[in-house]
C-alpha cells in the first residue's frame, strides 16, 4: 500500500529585530533608554546623600564642638571644602567633554556643556575666593575698598550674585531632580524622546529629596517651629545643590559616552 510522500517543511527564518539607538538630539528617533546608573552603583548616587545628612545632623548634636570648628567652618571646613572639591571635578569633566567632538558637532549639547562649566567654574571659584581661601593672600587695597569684608568675590560685594544664581539653581535641581522623574515614570516615552540625553537621571531623586528636607527644616527652624540641624545651615544645602550638578554630569558624560560607543560599532 503506497504512503503519501512527507511534506518538507520549510525552515522558518528568524527574524531580527533591530535595536533601537540610544537618543542622539541630532535625530529624530525612535530611540531606547539609555543605561543609567542603577541599584549596584547606589554606594555614590544613594548612600552617600543619606550618610551626609547623618554626619551633619549627628555631629551637631553630639559634637558640636567638633562641628563648629570642623564641619561648619568657614573656608577650611568640611562642608565648604566639599563644595569647592565637587565643583573642581565637575568643572573637569565639563572641559573635557568640551573637547569631544561629538559635543561640539551639536550645539545644544555645546551650550549646555558650556553652561555647566561655566557654573561648576563660577561656583567654585566663589567657594575660596578666587584663591584666596586656598593661598591666604591678601586682596588688593582697590578691592578691599570695595568689598568691606575683606574678601575677593562677587557674592561679597553684592548679595544678588549669590541668592539669585543659589535660587535658580534650587529651582532647577527641584524641577530636575523631583519633578522630572517622577512624570518620567508616568511618560516613560520621555527617556526616548530627542531631548533625554539633558533631563536628569531616575537617580537624582535622593539628591534632590535631599534639597527639599533640609531647605524645609531650614525654613522652619527660622520660623521657630523645629529645633535647627546645625549652624550655617546653607552650606548643607550647598553641597547637595553641588553634588546634583557633579552626579548630572557624570551621568551626561557616561550618556554621551553610551551613544559614541554605539556609533563605533
């Protein structure tokens, strides 16, 4: 009894899906998210927000001996010499992304480089004087006559020069650091758009938490509400304010590095 002949069935080809690239602003798109820092980097963009707050509440109140003359004091403190150190390795990567051609082929990703560093330069340079704090030489007598504090900077002769860029910069971290992750999560379409290689990272939230607890325990120890977490409470602040800018570029550098190794392949 003859059998029907077998069918041959033709291999099924897999098909290859291909992978989106990561958001250049020079494109339009469609893009993926980048790779962000994650759970096993939050050592820097977690832990070290909270152990700061911690170090600064406990030494107040259980050394404050030790954080007078260590921690809050101007010029050599602690708190200050962490706000001009976090500004010098912003202002280090800002320059060296400045002499990435990638960056200067696109001149939103130019101007915002050139932004930070003129910023993390600005800032840093106030935070010692332009100098003086670090080499304790003495102002010219034009300067001295100017600036009755006896000290080289712009925030010194007129208040305005530090409150106005100190509240923009508030704003910013406050609109960047809360705001915008969590309407990222909501839209998660935003972390592909063109403009996601500039928006702050998912990380930056516990910075600018941060930002927001202490300016309100600030406001309100003034107000005599709560008791206050330590004198010279500014310049905590301060150094979560810094470190938000430091963790935004290391971030943009590490983005801007994801796209560039991705164009190599």
């Amino acid at each position: 009894m003859a059998t029907a002949p077998k069918s041959k069935r033709k291999p099924v080809k897999k098909s290859r899906t291909r992978t989106l690239p990561l958001p250049d602003p020079k494109f339009r798109g469609p893009f993926r998210p980048f790779n962000d820092p994650g759970r096993d980097e939050a050592w820097w963009w977690l832990g070290l927000p909270i152990c700061a707050g911690l170090f600064v509440i406990i030494s107040f109140r259980v050394a404050p001996e030790f954080y007078h003359w260590w921690v809050a004091r101007e010029g050599p403190g602690i708190l200050e010499t962490a706000q001009f150190l976090l500004m010098v390795m912003g202002f280090a990567i800002a320059v060296q992304l400045l002499l990435d051609p990638f960056v200067r082929a696109r001149p939103l990703v130019l101007a915002v480089t050139i932004l930070a560093a003129f910023t993390c330069l600005y800032v840093g340079g106030e935070e010692v004087g332009w100098g003086q704090h670090i080499f304790f030489w003495a102002e010219p007598e034009l300067t001295t006559a100017v600036n009755p504090e006896g000290e080289l900077g712009l925030h010194t002769i007129n208040p305005a020069f530090e409150q106005v860029p100190r509240q923009i910069l508030v704003f910013g971290v406050l609109i960047g650091g809360l705001i915008v992750p969590l309407f990222a999560r909501v839209y998660p379409s935003l972390r592909t758009s063109r403009i996601a290689l500039f928006l702050p990272a998912a990380v930056m939230f516990p910075t600018a938490a941060c930002v927001t607890f202490f300016k309100l325990w600030e406001v309100l120890s003034k107000q005599g509400l709560i008791g206050e977490f330590g004198k010279r409470p500014s310049e905590t602040i301060e150094v979560y304010l810094y470190f938000f800018v430091f963790a935004y570029l290391v971030v943009f550098e590490r983005r801007i590095a994801q796209i560039e190794a991705e164009a190599r392949r």
